[in-house]
C-alpha cells in the first residue's frame, strides 16, 4: 500500500461525502416541487378549470435548475467512487 493508494482513497472519500451532502438538498426540493406540481394537476383536473397560464412556470424551472445540480453533485460522488476503485487498483 503506496501513498498514491492513500490520495486515491482519501480523495474519493472526500469526493463521495461532498457529492451527496450537496446533492440530497436539491433532490429533497426537486421531488417536492414535482409533488406539488402534480397535486396542482389533480386539482385542475377535478375542477376543470386551469389555474396556470401556459408555458413553465417559475416552479418548473426551479426544479430543472434543481435536477441539474443534483446530478452535477450526484456525479462528483461517481468520480469519487472511481477514484476509490482506481486505490485499489494501482500499485
């Protein structure tokens, strides 16, 4: 076991925990935003009456802009995993 395996490690370690410590809040917010959106659904489609205009609303795009920073994060966590495999592999 090398120093190289040590870096690998501790950085894939540091990379897992940051990814998904950034990542659970925006998906937290993004499933209850999609929640929401679909209760609004349920409700116009019980009233019969729409109560947005059309296009996205501020809410939509919200959660896009939350999805894509989850997966941003979600992907640092892949790379970390990647570089704890990779200190194991090296020699």
């Amino acid at each position: 076991m090398g120093l190289l395996n040590l870096v690998c490690w501790g950085l894939g370690a540091v990379l897992i925990a940051a990814g998904y410590l950034q990542a659970r809040g925006p998906w937290a917010r993004h499933g209850e935003l999609r929640s929401q959106t679909a209760n609004i659904a349920r409700y116009e489609g019980w009233r019969g009456t729409r109560l947005r205009s059309e296009g996205p609303s501020a809410a939509d795009l919200l959660a896009e802009q939350l999805l894509r920073r989850a997966r941003l994060w979600a992907l640092v966590a892949v790379v970390g995993f990647g570089l704890v495999f990779v200190g194991f592999a090296v020699r």
